[in-house]
C-alpha cells in the first residue's frame, strides 16, 4: 500500500511541475542586447561571427575610432 501512495505521490508532483514548466511565462529564451546610447564616437555594429560547421552567429559590437 505504501509504495502504491508514494508511486502516485511521485507522478501527481511531476505532472505539478511539468505544468508549471509548461504555463510559467518567465521561463524562455533570454536574448541580451547592446545599450542603445553609445558613447561619443563609438558605434554598435552587428558583426556576424563564423563558429564552423555552417554555424554562423551575429553579434552586436561597439566599435570606436581611434581619432
């Protein structure tokens, strides 16, 4: 009888957590961005960086003259 409750315990707390997984609205993809002001004389630039394979990621850099 006791391993029947504990069975059922454990299968009734996953399905609990699989559904909070599922319907949480925070729990995505985080996508960080550059700040939109840049300092004087620099500019974000989006710079698309080869990882091999055909695996090509693009990322924003800042970029300053040297004048």
């Amino acid at each position: 009888m006791f391993k029947t409750v504990a069975l059922l315990t454990a299968v009734f707390l996953s399905a609990i957590a699989v559904a909070f997984v599922l319907v949480n609205p925070r729990i995505e993809t985080v996508e960080a961005h550059a700040s939109e002001i840049a300092p004087a004389g620099c500019v974000n630039q989006e710079v698309s960086l080869d990882e091999g394979y055909g695996v090509t990621r693009k990322e924003i850099r800042l970029v300053c003259s040297d004048r």
